[in-house]
C-alpha cells in the first residue's frame, strides 16, 4: 500500500464529534452528520456539516478526490445524512476555528425533497413539520437554553435540602379550576383528568419529607392561540413544611440573587443570543438599563436578607447567595 494510501484513511473506524476537532489537529478523522449549506465554486465544494455538538466546514477539491465522492458531494441535498473522511486543519476565520479538507464522502440518507429550506416559512407550516423543524439552529438553541435551565433548577433545589417528588399526571381530582380540565374515561372506573397541579401531592409529601417540589408537564384545556395562554407547559411547584412568609420570601430572594440560570444567560456571547432570537440582545441591554435606573426588586431583596441575618442567629446561608432562610413553625389556621 502506498504512502498516500495510508494518509487518506482516518486513524480510528470510530468517528468523532465536530466539538472534539481540536484534539486532532492534523489528523484524518471521521465525521457523521447531516448537511447544513451547500454551495458550489467550479473545482471546489464547500459542505456545512452539523452533528449535533457543532458545525464545521469541509471543503472538497475535485484534484483531491476520487470521483466517486466528488459526484458524491456535487449531487448532496439540504440535510441529507453523510459521513466524510477528511484533514483537521486549524482555521481562525472558521467559526468553529477548524475546518476539514475532504478526501472521502458517503452518502448514508439522502434527502431529495426536505420541505424546510433556508427561507422564510409560515407559522402554520412549521408546525405541522414540527419533527423537521426542529433542525433549525434557532430551534437547537432553544432546546439547549431549556436544558440548562431545567438543570439550574434542579441544582437549586438539591443544593437548598429539597426532594424531587414525581407527582401523577393522570389524576382523579380536581387541582384548580374545573373548567380547565382535560378528562378522559379511565376505563370503568369514571373520569380521569390531566394534572393542573401537583400541589395536593406536594402537601402530603412535605408532611414526609418536610422541603419537597415537583417539575413537570401541567395541562390547562383554555382554547386560545396566543402565545401567552399554553394548554400544555412545565411548572416547577415547591412546598415546605413550617415555613412562614417572611421565609417564603428568603426562599424567593435566594432564587432571584444567586441562581445559575442568570449566570448562564449573562456568560453567553451576543452572538449565541442574537442565534436564540433577534430582539434578545436589545431586550437585554433595556433590562440591564432598567437595573441601572433602579434595580428596586434586587435591591430589596438584599437589603431584606441583610436585616434577617442580622436578627436572625439561628438562619441557615443560602449556599449561592446572602441571603438567609429560616426555618419557623408556621401558625396554623
């Protein structure tokens, strides 16, 4: 086998993953994903590969490939599903700072007539390829902020002593309003009906474990098509036994002070934000100049947890701020 025979092929059969490049600078490596953009500039291709933990760049020369994949990749369509082999070369202008000189393409999946192409859809349409949609990098962004903020909010409640209570989805009482249930028959037993709380799971459990909250899917059957009335959302609900309101107040000031889900939103690039959605940026610096101008919520929740520290010696600190959280029996009625 000649030299040149042995370079063209990735060192390891395993691929690897577009955030990885860096590892393997230089190498030959192994890619699976799906195509992002494609264009075409005479002798040379241009593919933008996404895989799920990022997007890079392979640009395929028709002098340096064979003609196969050079047919290969001219024939590509918006999202089919390939796997290349190519060069890691270290690229500054690149905005993953790498990006692959192709030597081999392997069509897996084709997609000859995806319905979401890189222009403007209707609403309507959009959802009704919802399971496609999803592929567009606005929609990614807004899966990751929602995983990171589901993370936040759990890191919060474990590090503060609450248990996760998982309540039952498919109850047979009425939590709120009655005229916003979805029932359904539970076989021969009578009507069952979708959670709109889990709070009347949550008091029993607290009686238990004493700090306890649930975060789950809540139904509301309230027909309406604006965005702020939802007949399916996740509601985080906490419950704590022998909590007063002046310490339901802690707990809300230690949420709002010292969370990571405002560390994570500040630690963002303006350009990640602006991918989220275009009018973030600006909504961030009107917030950030309503601070300035005031700031009377987060000032007063400081100031109300300096004066519980300082009459109250028995406080437990919240762990990601000042602020104190006690502990007193609350009176019953």
């Amino acid at each position: 086998m000649s030299h040149e025979d042995t370079t063209s092929k990735p060192a390891s059969a395993d691929s690897v993953d577009v955030r990885d490049l860096s590892l393997h600078t230089g190498e030959t490596v192994r890619l699976r994903g799906w195509v992002r953009k494609h264009r075409s500039s005479g002798k040379i291709l241009f593919v933008i590969l996404r895989d799920g933990t990022g997007e890079v760049q392979v640009v395929f020369a028709k002098d340096e490939v064979d003609e196969t994949s050079w047919e290969t990749a001219e024939a590509l369509a918006h999202e089919a599903s390939i796997e290349i082999d190519g060069v890691v070369r270290e690229d500054t202008r690149a905005p993953s700072g790498y990006e692959i000189t192709g030597r081999r393409v392997e069509l897996i999946g084709p997609s000859p007539e995806f319905p979401i192409q890189p222009k403007e859809h209707g609403t309507d349409f959009l959802l009704q390829n919802r399971h496609l949609w999803l592929r567009s990098p606005r929609q990614a962004a807004i899966m990751r902020v929602r995983d990171e903020v589901v993370r936040a909010i759990r890191d919060f409640f474990h590090e503060q002593g609450f248990v996760l209570v998982d309540t039952p989805i498919l109850t047979g009482a009425i939590g709120e309003s009655a005229g916003t249930l979805f029932e359904t028959e539970y076989f021969d037993l009578g009507k069952a009906y979708l959670a709109q709380t889990g709070q009347l799971y949550l008091e029993a459990a607290a009686a238990v474990l004493g700090k306890v909250y649930c975060f789950g899917p809540t139904f509301r059957a309230e027909k309406s098509k604006t965005r702020r009335h939802l007949a399916e959302f996740w509601m985080v609900e906490p419950e704590v036994a022998w909590l007063d309101s002046e310490g339901n107040m802690g707990l809300h000031a230690c949420w709002s002070t010292g969370g990571r889900i405002s560390r994570f939103w500040r630690g963002r690039s303006r350009t990640w934000r602006r991918s989220v959605h275009p009018s973030t940026e600006s909504a961030t610096r009107r917030r950030s100049s309503i601070s300035r101008r005031g700031g009377a919520r987060l000032s007063g929740a400081r100031t109300w947890a300096r004066k519980t520290r300082r009459r109250s010696p028995r406080g437990a600190r919240c762990p990601s701020s000042s602020t104190i959280i006690r502990s007193v029996p609350r009176r019953s009625t």
